[in-house]
C-alpha cells in the first residue's frame, strides 16, 4: 500500500512529462521545481496565512496552473521551430530558476504541512494504512479519471489530442495551437501542485523536493514516453518495487527505479505501453 501510495506520486510527476511531450515534443526538465514550488506556496496558504487545507489546496493549483500557462506564453514560446536541445536546455535553465527563486523566499530550512489526514494507521482487511496514504491513492484515481473525461469527452481535450498528433493539421482545422500549449502547461504545472501538496506531508517542504522528477522522469520512461496511462503504471511499478526492496535491501533501494527501468526497456525498448512511430523516408 505504501509503495502504491508513493508510486502514485511518480506517476503524476511522469503524467506532467507525458503531457507537454506529447503536445510540444519538449521534455520538461524543471517539472519537479513546478512540484517542490507548489508545495511551498501550499505550505505559505495555510501555515502563515492561517486558510484552510481545502482553499489552500484549490488556490495553490489555481496558481500553479497561472505560472504554468506564463512560462509557456513567456519563455517557451519563444523557441518554436527551435531544435529540441534548445527547450531541454531552456527547461533545465527555468528548474535553476525556480530553486533559486524559492530559496531567496523561503530559504533552506525543511518544514512541515499540516493536514486534515489522521497519523494513526487504519486497519483494512488486516492491513495497516496510513490516512495520508489513502488520500495520494484517492487524490490521484480522481485526477486520472477527471484527465480521462477531458481527453475523451470535451471539444478542448479532443482540440488538444489532435495537435499533440500533428501540430500543422490542428492549425489547418483551425484549432489554436499556441492556446493549446499555454493550456497544455498549465494542466501539467496544476498535476505537479497535486503532487507535491500530497507528497509534502510524508517528506518535508524543502528544495531538494524536486529530486521527485528522477523518479518520475523513469516512470514516464518506464511506462512508454508518451502515453498517459503508461506514466500512472510506470510510476506504480516503482513505488511497489522500492518498498518491497527497502524491505529486504534497504541499501539498494535508491538504485531500485533505474534497474527496473533498465530491465524492463532490455524487454519492451518502447517502454510498456509506448507505442510504435515511424518516419517515412
């Protein structure tokens, strides 16, 4: 349960990866500053300001959808048409600037976010869980399912499908494509402000939260870079297999992602649920 609950966090990490690869073909490398900066201002909502967990909650990913969509309108449009190495480096260059940012605000020091979630386990069929624990697990099924509905159900989403596709074909059909990828980022800054709200309690509010995107960044691998229900399972698989090593090899569990990542690309160099591409030539 517990590697499950954690391995939730990876896949939301890897679903803000899949998302703006998928619609821009950049691979976003300061997706985990996004996550560590959606923390702090949830720990600054509800600590020194005093408002409560769920206006806190609401308000932080309103305003991490805000920065989302800024970056994108501000800094990554100015590189369309640029190779992918300029928006790898432009993405790292924004993680930098996002730490340095937070670190001037609010400094190095770890902190704590208080939550409406019981630290006494609950016994479920003869399992202890945490409370925490069940909301990562919760908070995370509804976020995919909300996701789904949009993608499958809505104008936007299908608008949004489309140019992650075949970005010149959505312009010609009179989609808005730069309108597409301002949204794009502000639903995967929005994902990372989930994350890291839900993953702050079990860890601690502090700059190093960023590290996350390691693991997510092999889950979206794992699971196929690309596919949105391979980033969710990518993220499981990992979490799984760090607790149950962490239990038999606790020396090993750091490395315990990467060797996953490596065995399973040996088998299904797609990842599990990437699917075929090819160019004509």
């Amino acid at each position: 349960m517990n590697g499950l609950a954690v391995g939730a966090i990876y896949g939301l990490t890897a679903l803000g990866f899949v998302l703006i690869y998928k619609a821009t073909e950049v691979v976003n490398f300061a997706q985990g500053d996004l996550l560590m900066l959606g923390a702090f201002i949830a720990w600054t909502l509800i600590v020194p300001l005093g408002l409560p967990y769920i206006l806190a909650f609401v308000l932080t990913i309103a305003a991490m959808a805000a920065i989302g969509a800024g970056l994108d309108r501000f800094v990554m449009r100015q590189i369309i048409g640029q190779p992918h190495f300029a928006g790898i480096m432009l993405t790292i260059g924004l993680a930098f600037t996002i730490r340095g940012i937070a670190s001037l605000v609010w400094g190095p020091q770890e902190r704590g976010l208080p939550t409406p979630f019981a630290q006494q386990p609950r016994n479920i069929g003869g399992v202890l869980v945490q409370e925490s624990m069940l909301a990562i697990a919760a908070g995370t099924a509804i976020l995919c399912a909300v996701l789904y509905l949009f993608f499958r159900h809505t104008r936007l989403g299908v608008a949004m499908q489309a140019a992650s596709q075949n970005q010149l074909a959505a312009y010609l059909m009179a989609i808005p494509v730069k309108s597409v990828f301002t949204l794009t980022w502000a639903i995967a800054a929005a994902v990372s402000a989930i994350a890291g709200i839900l993953i702050a309690p079990l860890l601690a509010v502090e700059l190093n939260l960023w590290v996350i995107v390691l693991k997510g960044f092999a889950a979206a691998v794992l699971g196929g870079f690309g596919s949105i229900p391979g980033a969710i399972l990518g993220g499981l698989l990992i979490g799984v297999a760090e607790q149950l090593v962490g239990v038999y090899e606790p020396s090993a569990k750091g490395i315990t992602a990467y060797v996953v990542l490596l065995v399973v690309l040996f088998a299904f160099p797609r990842g599990l649920l990437g699917e075929p591409q090819g160019k004509r030539v």
